[in-house]
C-alpha cells in the first residue's frame, strides 16, 4: 500500500518549490533555541526585507529538486543547522543578508545539556551580591569566590567550562547571575546561493571597518604618487597646479624678481633685514619712523620672553622673583636689539 502524503506537506513542497525558483538570493539559517516570542519579533523586523519559511529539511530536499537545483548546494547550505528555515531577498545581496541576521544574535542563559560554544571564563572581582549562601553555590560549580568587603568576590579568573563541553544546570544558573549568558540564539545563517555562486557564512563576515579603512589609506597613497610623478587627471591637476605655482612663487622671490605676485613677500623681506640691521646700530643714526619700528618689534620680544618665564617658572618661584626674573629678560631683550 502507497502512503498517503499530508495535504499540508504536497502544499509546502510547492510553497518551497516556487521560492527555490525565484531570483534573488536564497539562504538557509538556523533558528533552533530561539523562543517563540523572539521569533516572533525577528520576523516581524525583517519580513520587509526578506521572506522567512520554516520547513524539515526532508520537505526542503524535494523541493530543492523540484525546482531543478543541484543536491550538494542544499546539503551545503543545510550542514549545520537543527532547525532549520529557508530565506529569500530579492532586494539585498549575500553580504547584506549576512549582515542583518547577524543583529539577531543574543545570548540566552545556559540550560542543562547546553555545550559551551567557546571557553567560559569567569573573571576575578567584586560582584554585587552581598553575604550569604551564595557563597557556598558559587564554590559548589567550580566558581573560587567569598567575603571581601561585605560583597562577594570572585577570587581569580577562572575557565570554568571549555569549548564544547556540556554545561550542568547548576553552573548554568550560576553564570546567568553573573550576567553571562553564554549560549548564542538568533538567525545564524549557514549560507547563500546568489546567481548561482554559493557563500559559505564565514566567507560573508567581513571587516568593513577595517576594508573602509584600507580602502582610504590605498586611495591617498595612489593620490600622493600620482602628484609625485606629476601625472595630470581631473583629480591631480588642481593640487598640481597649486604646487607648481607656490614653487613658482618661491623661486620668483628667491631671484628677486618684482611683480604683483611676488612685490608683497619681497617688501617683507627688505622691511625685516633693515629692521635687523637698525638692531644694530645706535640709537643715534636712527630716524623716527626706524625707531618706532623697532620699539614695536622690542615690545612683541617683551611679551613673548615674559609669556615663556611665567610658564616655565610659575610652579618654583615666588610671585615676585617671576617679576624681577621678567624685568631683567626685558633688558636683555633691548640690549641684544640695539647692540
């Protein structure tokens, strides 16, 4: 006798069936461990960015080949997930799919049978539980704690649990006092197909930081050379033309060449040599107008000399031996001006 095949399984082969043959990229998660109402909330975030259906994986391989797909991708794409649900986008690519599942881990507290995904640690310090028989619970699962300062401290990093070992309901309950909730529930994709080419989870975590980064620091070293070879672009040219003219410039007044470029540095120039050569001089040979030019300049060499005094000698010093330390620097500062 043939059996006779659910109404509801022909239905969801067909449902399945018609998703596997869609454009768009296909993917499979895995949603074991996930409460109900977290689900519920999951779904209810992404249903507008991606459809989400939940199959056996039995279901799944019927209507993997119905739809006229390869066998080894499905069995890929279903290694690794106990639980597992089929997802289709058709307006993000792997790589986005990749990243808005991953916002949907978070840790659950550890239950009995549970295996511990990494190395559990517990870190020596100060917890906020105050004296009692916790104390005694904490010793009781392999956690070193007692009384310290009226609280309860953990006496010294400890692994309590190693990758892949089980962990007992006693220290499960323990950890999640400590807040650490070890096992990790969510959508944890498996994989992608998209246009044929599949992607494996582990191929779709990047470091966009990190490429963002490399990406900016490729895209000034490529600038900074093309403006050391003097290759011209519609990106180069402006900052190229810009170094071209300050060495123009730089040259023109090196060679005291006069022009309305190079007339304003030039006049600097002169008005600073013949300050410093007034400097020199006595104050007797000296017009008005060099006079008060360099009272100016001594004035600037007052409070720059008196600026530097104060700061260097405020925490040694008493109040008045900074005055008589900056009235003799003043001196100074005139007697090396005028000679």
């Amino acid at each position: 006798m043939i059996p006779k095949v659910a109404g509801w399984k022909k239905g969801r082969v067909s449902e399945l069936a018609e998703i596997f043959g869609r454009e768009g990229s296909i993917a499979v998660i895995d949603v074991s461990g996930v409460p109900a109402s977290n689900m519920i909330d999951m779904r209810n975030t992404l249903r507008d960015r991606m459809s989400i259906t939940m199959a056996k994986k039995s279901l799944m391989r019927i209507a993997w080949l119905e739809a006229g797909h390869s066998t080894d991708d499905l069995e890929a794409l279903l290694e690794g997930a106990d639980q597992p649900c089929v997802v289709h986008s058709e307006a993000m690519n792997a790589f986005e799919i990749f990243s808005e599942l991953e916002k949907t881990r978070q840790g659950r507290a550890a239950k009995e049978g549970d295996r511990a995904p990494v190395d559990i640690v517990v870190e020596q310090g100060p917890t906020g539980f105050g004296p009692g028989p916790i104390v005694g619970e904490f010793n009781a699962v392999g956690i070193p704690a007692k009384i310290e300062k009226g609280k309860v401290a953990i006496q010294r990093t400890t692994t309590v649990v190693k990758e892949g070992e089980e962990i007992s309901a006693d220290l499960g309950i323990m950890l999640s006092k400590l807040d650490i909730n070890p096992i990790e529930i969510g959508m944890i994709l498996t994989g992608v197909i998209e246009n044929g080419f599949m992607f494996v989870a582990s191929d779709l975590d990047l470091d966009l930081d990190g490429f963002r980064s490399d990406i900016i620091n490729a895209t000034s070293g490529a600038f900074n050379l093309a403006c050391e070879i003097r290759w011209f672009s519609s990106t180069t040219t402006p900052t190229l033309i810009s170094k071209a003219s300050s060495d123009a410039i730089a040259v023109a007044v090196e060679a005291s060449i006069v022009n309305d470029t190079t007339s304003a540095f030039l006049l600097t120039q002169a008005r600073l040599r013949a300050l410093s050569l007034a400097g020199q001089l006595d104050s007797s040979a000296l017009d008005d107008e060099l006079l008060a030019a360099l009272g100016a300049a001594s004035q600037s060499a007052e409070v720059a000399s008196s600026e530097a005094t104060s700061s260097e000698e405020a925490t040694e010093a008493p109040a008045e031996e900074e005055e008589e330390e900056e009235e003799g620097a003043e001196f100074e500062g005139l007697g090396d001006l005028f000679g």
